[in-house]
C-alpha cells in the first residue's frame, strides 16, 4: 500500500513538472488587447503536427499565413505548414484565418482559442495580420515541442488609423535592409505608416530618371561636421541613394506588413542637395554645396523661376509612381524667406500672382502658400493628397492638406480648428532623435532634450484644446526619428526601442485603458522578442525608469 501510495505521488509530481515545464502563450501583449476573457475549457496544444488554414486563392491570406508560420518558428522553433481551405470544417486542431465582413474595423481582430483550434478573424487581411501580430506577440520564445496556448477570446481594435514611425534617410543614409528592418519592428508594434524623409540640404536619396545630377551629384557630401555643428568636419565624402528598383521592392516590402509610406520631398526649403545638382532652380544661381552641417539653410528653391515649378512637378510625377500612398508629404518647414526678399524673379511672382502682405504675414510667407498651392492642386488633379509641417498653417493653404504638427500640439490644434485633418508630432514628447533620460552621459550622443518612455506613454494626441466636434480631425500620432546624430543601424534601434512600444500602445487603447505600471510589466516579454532578433534597445528604460526624469 505504502509503495502504492509513493508510486502514485511520484507520477503525480512527474505529471506537474511536466506540465510546468510546458510553456504557456500570455495574451498581455504590447499593445493589450481591448479583450481578453478566459474560456472555461481545456487549453490548445500547438505543436507541429498543427496547419495554418487560410482562404483558398486569396494570395494576401496566403502570405499573411506563411508569415503566422514563420514567426512561430522564429520565437518557438515549431513549424507548421500552411494550407488553402475552402471552408470551415478543416478548422479543427489547427490555426484558421478566415475573413468576417461582420467585424466593423477593418484593423480590428478577433482571436478564438480553444481546444479544437485556434481562429483568427478579421473583415480584412490587415485585421488578420494584427491578430497574427498579438498571437505571435503572446509566445514564449525558445526552442519547445508544444506551446499551450489558454482557451480565451481575445480581440481588438486600433485607436487611430494612422500610427506612424518616420526616418530621415538624408543626414545618414541607411540601405535597403535596414529600412526593411525598421519596417519589421513597426509591424511587430502594430504601426501602419512610414513617413519616409528622402531629401534634404545634405542629400538627396531617391533616384529621379529626368533629372540624373539629383543623385550623382545631390546624393554627396565632402565631409560631415563633428558633434553638434562644431568648426570640424570630417573631410570624408558621405553619401548614397534608393534606385527606383530599390523603392519599389522597399514599398511592397511595407504593403505585405499593411506599412504605407509616405515619401517626403521637402520643398521650397531643404533644398541644398538639388540646389548643388541644378544651381539653376536658386535664387542666386549659385554655386552651392551639399551642406555638411545641421540646422537650417537660407538657400531654397526660387519659386519666381516657371522652371523650379516644372522642376517639382516632374519630379513628383516619378515620385507618385514609386509610392502608391494617398499621401506625398511635402514638406514645407523651416523656409526662410531672405532669398526671396533680395530675388528680383520672386518679387515679380508676388506682384503677378497679386500677392500682398496681411497683418502677420508677409508677402513672401504668402508666397511659400502660393508655390504650396500650385503642388498641392497639381498633386489633386494626381489623385494625391499633401501632408506638410505645421509652418503651412501660417500661409494660407487650403484645408485638405493635412497638417503634421511638430513646434508642440498647439498649431495642430490649431489647424484641426480651421477644419485641416492632422497628425501629431511634437517635438516633445514625439522625436525620437531626443535623448530618453536627462542623464545623458553614458547615452549615445543624440540631438538633445529628453523624451522618457513615460512621456511617451503618457501623450496624449487629441488635446483638451479641442471642442468635440473638431476631435475627429487628428487622425493619429507619428515619432520621428531624425539623423544627425544617428549614424549606424544599432543607434536608429536604440533610439526607438522601446519607446516606439509606448507609442504603439497609445496609438491602440483608449485613454481611460492605459496603465503605465501595466504597461512596464508586459514590456520584458515584448523585449525577450527584440533579443530574440537580435534589435538594439535601451535596457535601461526597462529597468531604471525612475532615473530618467525627475517627473517620471
Ligand atoms: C522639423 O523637425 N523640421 C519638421
Ligand atoms: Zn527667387
């Protein structure tokens, strides 16, 4: 008897080590859920012998599929095979993803797990693809024959339609690769736009067939300076740009990932690298330099030449066809008008155009309104639409181009005002390119101020500034990541990691759902997922949280 009894308690105990010893899926992801309710039921066993159904002959499922396989393989070491199914009854024992025009949100999920499968729906592939992204999100990582993924429901449903990441590919350049790379982190974040920042006065990135010096001779710098604009520079010619091809493979690269981008060709100003290719579309005429410092030039393009008209519409028609988004952002920030002051061609637009100066404005800002409108019109008749920085605001250009408000949430609130949709970027607590504590001497060098991850998670994009009725003009939030001081692919990780997580989550929940002491506890296992593919990130805004900033 007393062998009978340790006999049983031994395999009793055998039993619990093995059952503890099976990991377990946490739907606590980053961005949580709306959803989360356990079902009383026996738990799903993933293992390999599971399929992955999707809809047959629908090529977006069927990559959406192939990509739930690979990345349970990456964090699991399990691998399942995909499978085209005409219905549901292939569903049990496996993963299904089927579509469901009844779920409202096109991004929305709806993720079902229960002993018999595990289905995910969406009335969209881009609703599949998130869920994907919170079951994905929900492994454990390692090398294991069985995961138990608990029996629950779990759904959810983004807060804002545009939830965007931005890189300047200008101060530094970064390959192919690497952009991608960045476009898988924003995936994994559940971010749908990339705000792309291809010319600038130190280089111009994207090929352009019409106008060859752009690149050959646009695309480089002699030398960059050292530090924040110190009198030395490095002497060492930078540079680099995308083909065409190069683009194109980039920009369906993001659509698999359901990322648009948005290229930005920043006009009238930042415009030192064309100016250097084709001195003819400035003011002086030149000769101008790609520049090797930071800040902002006085040189811009002569809107007072027909030329520099033509110059931007071509341009962008080679632009249009690489990037297949709504959106071309067109820049617009940081024009100084002293050129145009001094230039006899564009004091001869004002007077043709009949422009004249009014309380505030001057003609010349009235001017930049007037070169913004002629793009904007010739970008509507393309089907386009314009976003630009804030600073349009303040010469009179019309209400559908869409305002990205960075100087602070106030000119966005302002712009929402006047009836303009916008995007919510300020500087604090949104650039990137910001240190991330104020104790920054043990940090990468970065433009400066302080942007916590706390200051982060706590913005709030639509502003008490505004009436109910104009609420419904901020379509979303944006970090950017500028590159002055980011010169390689493990600084452009670490300053967005994982501070593109408290972006993320804002973006997905309701105010009244987030928990910054939530948040921090379910961030550990987000970030056993960077290691896993081998992301830099800041560890220390994990861990010493309370260093940061004084107000964290
Ligand atoms: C900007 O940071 N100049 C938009
Ligand atoms: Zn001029």
């Amino acid at each position: 008897m007393k062998h009978l009894i340790m006999t049983c308690l031994m395999a009793a105990t055998l039993v619990v080590t093995a059952m503890a010893q099976v990991p377990r899926a946490d739907y606590r992801v980053v961005p949580l859920p709306d959803v989360i309710n356990g079902i009383k039921s026996a738990d799903f066993k993933l293992t390999d012998q599971c399929l992955i159904n999707y809809p047959t002959g629908n090529r977006d499922m069927e990559r959406n599929a192939s990509m739930l396989s690979g990345y349970i393989e990456d964090l699991t070491g399990i691998h399942l095979s995909t499978r085209p199914t005409l219905a549901s009854k292939d569903r049990t024992g496996n993963i299904s993803l089927f579509l469901d025009p009844k779920i409202g949100n096109g991004e929305a999920y709806n993720i079902v797990v229960t002993p018999r499968g595990v289905e995910i729906s969406a009335s969209t592939p881009a609703g599949i693809f998130y869920g994907i992204q919170v079951l994905r999100k929900s492994l454990p990582v390692g090398a294991f024959p069985v995961v138990i993924l608990p029996a629950a429901q779990v759904a959810g449903s983004p807060r804002f339609g545009y939830r965007g990441m931005h890189l300047d590919c200008v101060r530094h350049f970064f390959g192919v690769e690497t952009v991608k790379r960045y476009l898988d982190i924003m995936a994994l974040h559940g971010m749908n736009r990339l705000h792309w920042h291809l010319t600038d006065d130190q280089g111009w990135r994207v090929e352009i067939k019409k106008y060859p010096r752009l690149t050959e001779v646009g695309g480089w710098r002699n030398g960059t300076t050292l530090g924040h604009n110190s009198p030395v520079n490095d002497g060492i010619r930078y540079g680099g740009y995308f083909t065409q091809d190069e683009i194109r493979d980039i920009v369906r690269y993001a659509a698999d990932r359901y990322i648009t981008i948005i290229p930005e060709i920043d006009m009238p100003g930042h415009m030192v690298a064309a100016l250097t290719a084709y001195p003819e579309l400035g003011c002086t005429g030149g000769p101008y330099e790609v520049w090797g410092m930071w800040g902002v030039h006085d040189d811009i393009l002569c809107v007072g030449k027909d030329h520099t008209i033509q110059f931007v519409k071509d341009v962008l028609d080679e632009v249009i066809q690489l990037f297949p988004s709504d959106y071309i952002h067109i820049g617009g920030d940081e024009s100084p008008r002293v050129r145009w002051q001094d230039c006899p061609r564009c004091q001869q637009r004002i007077k043709d155009v009949g422009i004249h100066a009014e309380g505030k404005k001057s003609a010349e800002a009235l001017l930049q309104g007037w070169f913004t409108t002629q793009i904007q019109q010739y970008l509507v008749e393309k089907g386009k639409r314009i976003i630009g920085w804030d600073e349009l605001l303040g010469c009179e250009v019309d209400t559908s181009a869409t305002i990205m408000s960075w100087r602070g949430a106030e000119p966005g609130a302002q712009g929402a005002l006047q009836g303009h949709d916008v995007i919510m970027t300020p500087v604090g607590p949104l650039y990137f390119d910001y240190y991330q504590t104020d104790k920054t001497w043990n940090e990468p060098t970065a433009f400066g101020g302080c942007n916590t991850l706390k200051m982060v998670y706590d913005f709030e994009p639509v502003t008490d500034m505004l009436p109910a009725d104009k609420r419904q003009h901020i379509l979303g939030a944006q970090a950017n990541l500028w590159t002055e001081y980011v010169t390689c692919e493990p600084q452009i990780q670490y300053q967005v990691l994982p501070r593109m997580a408290a972006l993320a989550e804002l973006l997905w929940l309701q105010p009244e759902d987030k928990d910054y002491q939530d948040f921090k506890a379910r961030l550990p296992h987000l970030v056993e997922i960077y290691k896993h593919y081998n992301w830099t990130y800041r560890a220390k805004s994990l861990i010493q949280e309370n260093e940061d900033k004084a107000q964290d």
